[in-house]
C-alpha cells in the first residue's frame, strides 16, 4: 500500500459493516457481511462488524462510527427502512436510498414502474390476501404457467411454480405465509442472466445455468452444479441492449450505487426483467464479485469502490 492509498483508507473513517440482521436471509449475509469486513480491513480500513438483530442503531452514534457499509438482504436491511434511519441520522451509506430500496424490494412496486418505464417485463396479476380470486382465471390468462412470489421476499424464498389451478392454489397460499401480496407472473421459458451494476456502470453479462428447474435458493447458494458464464455468450447487440434496460431498469426503481438486474431471456431473444437486487450478495464467489472479476476489478476493489460512494 503506498501512502495515497493510505490516506484514502483513513479517509474513511471508522466504518460499520452491517451485516446478519433478522431476515429470512440472515445465513446469506453473514456470509457476505464477513468477507466484506475481511476485504475492507486487510486494505487497512477501519471496519467493524455491527448486526443489528443484536445491537441496537443508536450504538452508530455512541461508537462514533462514520459511515455504514450495508450488507443485509432482504427486509429491514434491503428494504428502505434502515436507509430512512440511517438517513435521519446523518450517516452515509452504502447502495440506494430508503425509495430506491423500498421499490426494488417490493416485487409489485417494481413491476408497477417497469410498465411506466417501457421496461420488458413478463405479464402479471397481483393476488391480495383479503381478495377473492380465481385460479383458473389467473391461470389461463398468463399462459397457463406461472412463477408465484410473496411481493417482498429475496433468495427465491416463498416462490413455487404452478400449471394448475390446484397448483397455483397452493403456491398462493405458500406465498401468503410471507406476504399479503402475492405476484403471479406468466413464466418465462429461456436463459437466465443477471447484469450487476457499480456506480452508474452495467458490469459484464453473467449467464447462469441450472439444473433445477428455477434458480431457487438451493441452486444458488448450496448445490455446487449451477454454471456461471462471463461475459455472457449472447451476441453484442443483445449484450448492449440487455445493458441498457438493467441500467434502465435500476433508475426506473431509484436505486443508486451499486445492485444487480436479474432477467430471462425468452424464446424471442428478448430480455424480460425479473427484479433489481439492492444489495446483491457479497461473498467472493457471488455474482456481483464474479461480473467485476471479468472487468479486472478484484474483490477489495470492488468493496473500496462501493465504500467510496459514501464519501
Ligand atoms: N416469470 C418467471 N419465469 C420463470 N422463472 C422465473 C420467473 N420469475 C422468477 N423465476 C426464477 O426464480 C428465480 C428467483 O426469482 P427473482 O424474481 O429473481 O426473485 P429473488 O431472486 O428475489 O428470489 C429466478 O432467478 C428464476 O430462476
Ligand atoms: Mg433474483
């Protein structure tokens, strides 16, 4: 480290690095909140782990922390409520703003902004828990197969497919034990790939490939046999197209910073948005690390880049 990046380092301050939290996705982020702390203190960053299921906000003050670096998914961590506080509280953080996270977490919200935003994204219905509906209807009007989520759950929690009416039945109501909100959306048949974003730039195209029949928690996290392909073999017009709609995308939510679009590409070669990520996993072998690899950002540069929207 020479003495410019020292000084860098100490600009910084004393940094929080929020991470584990009471989510249904607490295990992911502390797997990712750990290697971000091991990255940021081996360049020689004041970092220190702070979770907020054990500690309460008000310790950022008395700690004399400087700024938050935001490693927790899913609600109370992804979803604009700590960025409000964290905002009320003068103290910088990392990614989006509390609009930014609220709408990307909310997979009815962000649907809803696609439409306004010409954003391409698959045919939907939205199922309240004190609505009546018919599945069968639903059914047949998204094609007769669907992918069922709770409006605000991550890791492919909650969701189930269904091409049945009794199937769909029972995915809703597995839903609704996460959400009053449930999104039915037509299913989309083809390849999967996520474009990961850093400070306003879109990150080489991953493509994923499942033996599953979805990329569920299981095939992201624990079975060793999903394929990452980076840069995504899709040709260039397809690759600057599916650029720009992530980018489009991730503005048309508020977000800011850095995140992840997820999309399928259906039969038609065209890319469908299934959601932005806000705070995408972190570990050194997600996604995110993985699209800044193939730009020649290694994984502390990549976690110092994030930090230096805050300052
Ligand atoms: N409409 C759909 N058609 C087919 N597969 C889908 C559809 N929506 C989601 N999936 C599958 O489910 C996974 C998780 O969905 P996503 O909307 O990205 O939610 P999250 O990652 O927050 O759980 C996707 O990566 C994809 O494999
Ligand atoms: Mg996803």
């Amino acid at each position: 480290m020479n003495n410019n990046q020292q000084s860098t380092m100490s600009e910084f301050g004393k940094v929080a690095v929020m991470f584990g939290g009471d989510s249904a996705e607490r295990e992911v982020s502390l797997n990712s909140g750990k290697a971000v702390l091991t990255a940021l203190q081996k360049q020689g960053i004041d970092a220190h782990a702070f979770d907020p299921s054990e500690q309460p906000l008000h310790q950022l003050i008395e700690q004399k922390f400087d700024r938050v670096f935001i490693v927790l998914h899913g609600r109370g961590g992804e979803d604009g409520s700590l960025q409000g506080a964290l905002s009320f509280m003068s103290l910088p953080f990392t990614g989006s703003n509390a609009q930014g996270s609220a709408f990307a977490m909310d997979k009815v919200r962000s649907k809803y902004l696609f439409l306004g935003g010409n954003i391409p994204t698959a045919p939907f219905v939205v199922v309240n828990k004190t609505d009546e509906f018919d599945c069968a209807e639903i059914l047949a009007q998204l094609n007769n197969k669907v992918m069922v989520k709770p409006a605000n759950e991550g890791s492919s929690i909650g969701m189930s497919e269904a091409h049945s009416a009794q199937e769909l039945q029972s995915a809703i109501e597995k839903a609704f034990e996460y959400d009053r909100e449930v999104l039915v959306e037509q299913w989309v048949t083809g390849r999967e790939v996520t474009v990961s974003i850093l400070n306003g730039k879109a990150l080489p195209i991953i493509e994923m490939r499942t033996t599953h029949e979805f990329y569920d928690y299981d095939a992201k996290y624990l079975s060793g046999d999903t394929e990452y392909l980076c840069p995504a073999p899709l040709d260039q017009a397809l690759t600057n197209k599916i650029q720009d709609i992530a980018l489009q995308a991730f503005h048309i939510v508020s977000a800011s910073g850095w995140g992840r679009v997820d999309f399928i590409i259906d039969e038609n070669q065209q890319p469908n948005v299934l959601e932005v990520n806000t705070v995408p996993g972190m570990t050194e072998t997600s996604l995110v690390p993985k699209a800044a690899a193939a730009e020649g950002i290694n994984f502390e540069q990549l976690v110092t880049s994030v930090l230096k929207s805050t300052l």
